[in-house]
C-alpha cells in the first residue's frame, strides 16, 4: 500500500531514500484508485516524535498493495513540547479540528512517556477521551498503542492497568490465541514482540468485559486483543513497529540514567534481544561504569557493536497483522471518509463474529 507525499513531512523523503515505495502527489492524483486516510496521533516524548512517525509510517506502507495511503499525523496541544518539537509540529502536522471536520477510515494512536501512576492526571487525558470519543463514532478501526491500550480501556470500559514488579522489556516468544479472527490471518502460530512497561492489562480483565484475545505470552501476558465487536478498537501492549535499534536506544538511556545517579544500580538487559556475544561486551562496560561512574562515560557505550548483537525476529508477523487491519478497513469503510461504514455494515458487529469465542488451543 503506497504511502503518499501529500506533504512536506521529513519522513517521507527519509522512507523513500530506505527504498519504500513513495507516491508523489501527483502520481496519486493520475491514478483512479480508491485511497485511504489513515490518523496518527503521535503522543510519544519530543525526542521519540520523530522516530515514532517513521516507526508506524512505514509499518503502514510496507504492509500492504492494496490502495493509496495518506497518513495525516496530528498532535494533542495539551501536551507540552520543546521548542523543536513545536516547530516540527506546526509545520507538518495538522489540528485535530481539520482531521475532524474531514473523517479518517482509520486512527493510530501511539503510546505516550507517563509521568503519572494515574493516567487520568496527564496532561494529554482529557483531549484524548474526546479524539477517542470521535473515534468511536466516525472511525471504522482505531489501533491503540500501548500506553494509549491502557488510557483507552480505562475509559470506555474501567479497566485499570496493573503495574507490575519489574519492567517488562525485551522481546517474547507470543501464540496466537484465536486462528478465527482474520486480524491474524496467515500469522505463525507463534512469534515474537517487543515489550516495554511497567504496566499491564490482563486477560482475564479483558475478557470480563466481552473482549477477544488474538495473541498472548506466557510471560508478559497479552499482546494483542479487540473490543466487543471485534474491529472497531485493536489494543496493542507490544511494539511491532519498533525498529531494530528501538530497545538498544532504551537500554542507553537506562544506562545514562545509572551513569547520572539516577538509577542506584546498572540497568538490565533487555530479555532475549541481545545474542551470546552481546554479554562480554555488556560486562566490560558495567565494570568501568562501576569504577568511574561518570555520564561522560556514556561516550564509550559500546552502541554499534551492540546493534550488530540485535536481530529484528518481530517484522514479518507485524506486517501480517497491519496488512490485516488495512485490508479489513478497506473493505469495510464507506467511500466518505465521514462515515464509518459502508451501506449494510453492522458498526456493532462488523465482521459478523461478535458473540465468538476461540476454541481451547492444543
């Protein structure tokens, strides 16, 4: 599914240098092909803004043949920014207002820094409930990130995260948990996800209020999930889009923390993303961090030869399940962009599976 340059956002010359394909404006319009317009709601810290456009833009583009996309990145003013950032998004970003005004097929709302144990107490809460209250009315499918899964569940259905005794971060062997539903047509029956939180939403309360689990791990419980009626919302506690270098960039800012006495002792490693080699290497750092525990140190983190000790095992099935969610929403959205559905559509059962339940996998 081609992304289209229909603005002057970095990112798509960036995706477009990578090798992705890049529709120009113009090329699009010669082209008589029903397009897509797809929501970004970027609630990520400004350091991650960009990155995190380039993340789900080209999880996006690389999903899917089917159609033209245009992704219309927006941003919750609420939220405070650097000076950068605020450049960045008054030049490429549009107002939620605009976004409303004209409809999306779909949304992505992407996960957020907390700096609160209460999401209700961010600064982002309360515009957030009103994006994902129109949302719920005018958008046939909303996937929700992370941090945004939490925030979402809490209010539409009450559910509060959990938080848990250490951080869940690494990559995870997951299983998929419903073959029915078509969000995980084609997907192996068992893959990996990175993770990244101190906070989780079990099964158990999903499934308390009518939702469907597509995806789950023995040891970080829930990756993938839908609400009651199957499409209108997609939860996420993982990160698909995350990039190869995504948690080594993390585990760096965990070291610097440690380095800068912000952290009384040297951080772990993510669980199961590094290989063999990466331990030496590890070892050898942590040694001279706990002689001369400095935050010029960071300097000598040894960044390139930790990537080279990294492989990206979660691409593949996260591009099935985004292809997936394309291509539902493609055949199910009305051709104005207004209207959630197309004529005879059930908005509360879509796809025709509410009520199902997957048989016990063996």
């Amino acid at each position: 599914m081609p992304l289209v340059a229909h603005c002057a956002l970095p990112t798509f010359a960036r995706l477009a240098a990578e090798g992705q394909e890049v529709l120009s404006l113009d090329r699009a319009r010669h082209q008589d092909i029903r397009d897509l317009h797809f929501g970004l709601l970027n609630m990520m810290p400004d350091a991650a803004l960009a990155p995190t456009e380039r993340q789900f833009l080209r999880l996006l583009g690389s999903s899917n043949r089917i159609t033209q996309l245009y992704v219309h990145p927006f941003a919750l003013p609420q939220q405070a920014r650097g000076e950068a950032a605020q450049a960045h998004i008054a030049a490429h970003y549009e107002c939620f207002e605009q976004i409303r005004e004209q409809g999306l097929d779909g949304l992505i709302i992407t996960g957020a820094n907390p700096r609160s144990a209460d999401i209700t107490a961010e600064d982002f809460w309360q515009p957030l409930t009103e994006v994902l209250d129109w949302a719920r009315q005018h958008v046939t499918s909303t996937l929700c990130a992370c941090l945004a899964t939490h925030a979402t569940l809490l209010h539409f259905h009450g559910l509060q995260r959990v938080p848990q005794p250490a951080k869940r971060w690494g990559v995870f062997s997951h299983r998929v948990a419903d073959r029915v539903h078509p969000l995980v047509a084609s997907l192996n029956t068992r893959f990996d996800v990175p993770h990244s939180r101190w906070n989780a939403i079990d099964r158990e309360q999903m499934e308390a209020v009518g939702m469907d689990v597509l995806a789950a791990s023995d040891e970080v419980g829930v990756h993938l999930a839908v609400s009651p009626d199957m499409l209108r919302f997609v939860y996420f506690q993982g990160h698909p889009e995350y990039d190869r270098n995504s948690l080594l960039k993390e585990y760096k800012r965990e070291v610097s923390r440690y380095l800068s006495g912000e952290l009384e002792d040297f951080p772990p490693q993510p669980a199961n993303y590094f290989s063999t080699a990466a331990e030496p290497l590890i070892a050898a750092f942590r040694e001279r961090a706990g002689r001369r525990r400095q935050p010029h140190l960071l300097d000598e983190f040894p960044e390139d030869a930790l990537l080279c000790c990294a492989d990206n095992t979660w691409g593949d099935s996260g591009r099935t399940v985004f292809g997936n969610w394309l291509g539902l929403v493609y055949q199910l959205t009305h051709r104005d962009r207004r209207l959630p559905f197309m004529d005879g559509i059930d908005p509360d059962d879509p796809l025709g599976l509410r009520g199902h339940r997957p048989e016990p996998q063996i």
